[in-house]
C-alpha cells in the first residue's frame, strides 16, 4: 500500500554536534540548537514539489525505518542532555509511532547510535 508518511523529528542539540540519517539519508541536522523537521515518504503529495533544499526531508519508508545518529558533546555551558524524537503520523489511520532517545555525553565524548522504528 502506498501510504502518505510523515513525521515530525525535533532535536534538542545545545552544546551537541550532530548528525542524523534516516535510511541512509542524512537529513541535514548539523546540531548545536533546538530545531524541528518535517519529514515525508516518497508517496505523500508534497514530496514531489518540495523545494531543492528540503529534498534529503524525503526519508520514510513504510514499515521499518533505521535511523543513525552522530553527536559530539563540544560545550560545557549548555545543556548536558541531548534530546532527539520522532513523531510519525500515517494521514490515514488515527495514530501515532514515536521514536525518542535522550544522552547525556561529556564534553568531547562522541557517541554513534543506530536504532529502528516502525511506521
């Protein structure tokens, strides 16, 4: 089935590099702020038409997802813990999958994760 996916992922990065891909995609979050995303599957009608700059936002899969996360601590003075959450929405069915992680690294400490979740 050809689903319109879509997520929202919100990072909470102060103090923090980082790097995010989701199925292998790096989705151009670089860290050191609090931002949020929106993300798309191949089949939901705005992927098309997205701008050039919010293509890599093109990321979800039905089903299993990977996402690859790399953070680097580099600031002693912001916050220690870095926060990072998916919320993912399918437009056709009422519900939600959520994907949530928060670390807490000292400063210089690098830190690779890699988890799945599912839509």
């Amino acid at each position: 089935m050809n689903r319109e996916l879509n997520a929202i992922l919100t990072i909470l990065a102060n103090g923090y590099d980082v790097r995010i891909e989701i199925n292998g995609i790096d989705i151009g979050i670089r860290g050191q702020k609090s931002e949020s995303l929106k993300l798309f599957g191949k089949y939901n009608p705005t992927a098309p038409v997205l701008p050039e700059d919010m293509r890599n936002q093109v990321c979800l899969q039905e089903g299993e997802n990977s996402i690859l996360i790399n953070c680097k601590r580099i600031d002693a003075k912001s916050a220690s813990e870095l926060t990072i959450e998916l919320q993912a929405r399918d437009l056709f069915v009422n519900g939600a999958t959520n994907f949530s992680r928060k670390e807490k690294l000292i400063v210089g400490e690098e830190k690779k994760i890699t988890e799945t979740f599912t839509i």
